[in-house]
C-alpha cells in the first residue's frame, strides 16, 4: 500500500516552514513503513543517506535538481520517518532488502545512486540486487570493502558500537547525532532550525537503535562488506564520481585512494573545507559536480523554461 500527504515531515517533526517542502510518500514492504520523498522529472536519482541521518540531507539537492532530474530520497528503517519491521537488527544488510524494494517498486530503470557513509554500501548492494535499475553512481565519502584492521575504524567501532555507545545512544542523550552534528562541519555551523531537524526523528520515535549498530557494524559486517567488495568490482569505474570532502574525520584519502585504485577511470571531484556531512555542508558544491560530469549533462532532462513577464 502507498499513501502520501503534502508536507507530512514538517507537521510530524515540528520542523520550520518551508524547510523540508516536499510530499511523504509511504511504502508498506516486508513489515516495514518506508518513507521517501519522489520529486520532479527527468531521469531518476536515488539518494540514500548514512548515520546518523534521514532523507532531510538531501533537501537541497533535491530543490536544485528536480527541474532536471526524478529525485527520491528514502528513509532506511528506523531512521526518519521509516518505521522497521518487527525484530529488525538494523545491520547495513538487513536494510538492503528494503532499499531494494523501494527502488523496484519505483521503477528507476536507468537510476544514479547518490549515497555517503552506510548509504554507500547499502546502496551499492541493493542496486547489484535489482539490476538494470541503478546503473551508475555518485559516492560521496564512503567504502565498500570491510574495515576490520583498520585502527581508524576499530576503534570508532569498539567505543560507540559497545557498551558506552549503547548507554549514550539514548534518544535524549543520543551522543553520536549530537556530536555528528556540532563537529562534522567545517564551513559553518548549522542552524538552530536544522540542528532540530537532524535530531527530531529520534525524539519523536524514541528509536536510536540504529545509530549504534551501524558503529558496531563497521567491523561486525566484515562478511557482508567483504562480498560487496567482490560484486562492486564487476562494475564499470566509468560509471562513478567521487564527490569527496576533503575534511571528513571518518572517511579520509586513505579511503578515497582505493576507491581510485578499484577504479581508475572514475570521475574524482574533491570538496574543500567540507567535513562528514557532504550534501548539508557543501551541496552547491555537489550539484556543480554533478551536472558537470558527463554522464549526468547528457541525461539531464531540458530545465522547463521560464514564463516570460508581461510588461
């Protein structure tokens, strides 16, 4: 069943007018309430966000881009607006299922993934599982092999996927969101009004379960990641563009670096001064990239002329 209604977020969530303009729409799937948003026309773009985020991260491409392009924007379960099924566990492949039958269910043949963090590997995933539909991608800062080895990531996944990040994951404490939040950006701070945003999901469903099974997933879905890797490198580099920000202290060159070496004829555009949250802190930034890229300038759809004033 599929039901939507204009502005629901903003309503539900007590967000500032005009902040996140766009209509819920809502996939029942496999016990799952999926929300996402579908906007404009042209060739579709599916966006997919990371930890600790929702669909909101999005919203400023999706306003600068649907002229030209189909922009959906989904919440994985348990996060935004999406409600998880009944004993979900919340690791990287158990939201695989359900990305990929939001993407059947909306037709995106010939679709660009656009994901960062966990949207990377979890969309990458699901793409491979519903071929033909997502054919080409646009990775923000991410991986898509596992990490256990890497002190880097070992130690992030020990402190915030144990026991102090469960106790500190409480919805009112929530450390990761707030910390995310205030020291991921690079450029400026975030608004009041945004800050809320981000964090309002959490309150209003009292679920933070996600935001620390994702930390403990870094090295406790070695298994899935390590056959993502095998997969991914079956595609074609040809089809990626690295929008990377250059100051993320989760994903770093390092990462960026084998991601050029599995694919050397990728696209590569680097972002300055931009940290964790890519499409919040630098989306002009991204939109540039993307409609420079080749792939995405000849598929673009003709932006809708503008009616002339009478005078």
């Amino acid at each position: 069943m599929t039901i939507s209604a204009s502005r629901y977020a903003e309503t539900e969530l007590n967000l500032a007018p005009g902040l996140y303009p766009f209509e819920s729409r809502f996939l029942d799937t496999g016990g799952a309430r999926l929300h996402y948003v579908d906007e404009g026309r042209g060739p579709p773009l599916f966006m997919l966000h990371g930890a600790p985020t929702w669909s909101f991260i999005y919203r400023k491409l999706i306003a600068a881009l649907k002229d030209r392009f189909r922009c959906v924007a989904m919440d994985l379960p348990g996060f935004g607006l999406s409600e998880p099924p009944a004993g979900f566990r919340y690791r990287p492949e158990d939201h695989v299922p359900y990305v990929a039958a939001l993407i059947e269910h909306l037709d995106c043949d010939g679709g660009v993934l656009v994901a960062h963090d966990w949207g990377g590997p979890i969309g990458l995933a699901a793409s491979l599982a519903a071929p033909r539909r997502l054919t080409r991608y646009v990775l923000g800062n991410t991986i898509a092999w596992p990490l256990n080895g890497d002190w880097h990531f070992e130690t992030f996944a020990a402190i915030m996927g144990g026991p102090f990040g469960r106790w500190f994951s409480a919805p009112r404490i929530n450390l990761l969101v707030h910390f995310m939040l205030l020291a991921a950006p690079r450029r400026q701070a975030l608004a009041a009004e945004v800050l809320h945003a981000y964090r309002a999901p959490f309150l209003r469903s009292g679920n933070t379960t996600g935001t620390c099974v994702f930390p403990a997933s870094i090295t406790g879905s070695r298994d899935f990641l390590r056959a993502l890797e095998t997969d991914v490198q079956r595609l074609d580099g040809r089809d990626f563009l690295f929008v990377w920000p250059d100051k993320d202290v989760a994903f770093r060159s390092v990462e960026l670096a084998r991601w050029q070496r599995m694919f050397p004829q990728a696209a590569i555009v680097p972002i300055a001064r931009c940290g964790h949250l890519l499409w919040e802190e630098a989306a002009e930034d991204a939109v540039d990239a993307i409609l420079a890229w080749p792939p995405m300038a000849t598929a673009a759809a003709p932006v809708r002329a503008q009616p002339r004033q009478r005078g």
